[in-house]
C-alpha cells in the first residue's frame, strides 16, 4: 500500500489508505502495553479507595471511643496516699500519675480501635508562666494508665513552686485535670 501510495503521490484515497494501515500497526503494537497501563492504574486507584475508606472508619472508630471516655487522674507522691497526696514537697523524689478511664454511665470504655490513641500529659504553672510536658504515652488501650514521672521532670516542677494543673489528653480530647502544690524548698542552713 505504501509502495502505490508512492507511486501516485496525487491520489489521496491511496495516502489515506497507507496512512490508516500506518496508524492501524501503531495500535495493534501498543494496544498490550496500553492495556496493561490501564490496568495498573485501575489498581492503583481501586488500592488508594480502599485505603482511603480504611482510613475513614478508623477515624470514626477513633472519634466514637473517644467521644464516650472521660476520666480521673490520680497522683501518687512517694508512695504516698492520703490527706496530702497532692502536694510535691522539698525532700519527695518520685511522682506518679494515674490515668483511669471509664466510658459512659460510668461503665468500662468499649474497646478503642486496632492503635489507641496516645495519651499527653502537660503541667502547666500560671503563676510562673511555665509549661512541663510529660513523654507522652503511645497506643492506648487499657482503662487504667500509669505513668512515672522522670527525675528530672520533678526537679523542673520542684524548681517553680506554686500550684501546677496537670492535663490529660487521650487523642485530641482532654479527658481529666488534676492539680498539684508544689512546695518551695527551705534554703536554711542546719547546724
């Protein structure tokens, strides 16, 4: 066809001839390769919608569990309990914050999604203008959490003396609020 089209350069049924059969080759040589590209993008964007809707009913999962859970914090000093166990005094070395959980009507909370949320807890001194963020706690899944506080984030919270809140945060909602006094350490010499 190309030869006759050569031959007569004026007919233009024969130039649009060679140049359908031209085009035709094309096609039938890249069709395979189009198909399979096709293919992968079908794929690929039918992965990405399912991990998309994955993602999606995670986060409501995650918003329902977190909408239904309050809690309570508890703070033990020195393995103190009692009248004045929210107070930090000058000579006391070890903190801890208990975390309890529950759900609604005061019942266990229903179970969180496949990864908890993470628990923060941050220290906050008004009258001092300080902030003293706990290392925050990853995949939260109990109803009771237990968290010791360094020896250094006491020496930073025993160093600003005054009343300090502690916040908890589960996710993106803040689930409890405690306070603890701080007292001032004595500078008095003993004889």
């Amino acid at each position: 066809m190309q030869f006759a089209a050569r031959l007569a350069p004026d007919n233009a049924r024969l130039q649009r001839e060679a140049e359908r059969a031209i085009t035709l080759a094309l096609f039938d040589r890249a069709r395979p390769v189009a198909r399979g590209a096709a293919a992968a993008s079908a794929l690929t964007l039918l992965a990405l919608l399912l991990l998309t809707l994955r993602d999606r009913r995670r986060a409501r999962r995650m918003k329902k569990y977190l909408d239904g859970v309050s809690g309570r914090l508890k703070l033990v000093v020195d393995d103190r309990r009692g009248a004045d166990v929210g107070t930090l005094l000058a000579d006391d070395r070890s903190l801890v914050i208990d975390l309890f959980l529950k759900g609604r009507y005061g019942m266990r909370p229903t179970a969180p999604p496949r990864r908890g949320p993470t628990l923060v807890l941050a220290c906050s001194n008004a009258g001092a203008n300080r902030t003293v963020r706990i290392t925050p706690v990853h995949d939260v899944r109990h109803d009771a959490v237990r968290v010791h506080v360094k020896p250094e984030t006491v020496r930073r919270l025993r160093a600003h003396p005054g009343r300090w809140r502690i916040q908890a945060t589960l996710g993106d909602r803040r689930v409890a609020i405690a306070e603890l006094n701080v007292e001032p350490q004595s500078h008095a010499l003993s004889a």
